[in-house]
C-alpha cells in the first residue's frame, strides 16, 4: 500500500469519525450513521489494500523460490 492510500483512508476515517460527532452533537442519527459509514468504508478499503499487498508479496516469495 503506498503512502498517499494510507493517507487517504486514515484522511477518510477521520472524516466519518468528524461526521459521526457532530451527529452525536446535534441529535442527528442521520449523520451520525453516516459518519460510522465512512469509516467502515475507509477500514474496508485499508482491509482491501493490506490483502493485496500480502498477495503480491506472497507471489514475490514464491517467484524467489523458483528463482533458486
């Protein structure tokens, strides 16, 4: 996962959590379900990259292997 992903979705987590409060804040259940929402989404996308970064480094492991 490069940097500016990680950025983003920790960027987006904070946004949902933003939202969340003020939801929380102006009696807003709207808004406050959004605002979990966004972080859901933000961690699933995070959970999305992580695995494909161990899938690529797995393929690395065994192409190395082969190599050998």
């Amino acid at each position: 996962m490069s940097a500016g992903d990680d950025i983003k979705n920790n960027a987006e987590k904070l946004a949902g959590k933003a939202k969340e409060g003020a939801g929380k804040l102006t009696d807003n259940e709207r808004l406050e379900a959004e605002g979990r929402a966004d972080q859901t989404k933000a961690s699933a996308k995070q959970a999305g990259e992580n695995a494909k970064d161990a899938a690529h480094k797995a393929g690395e492991s065994v192409k190395d292997a082969f190599d050998r």
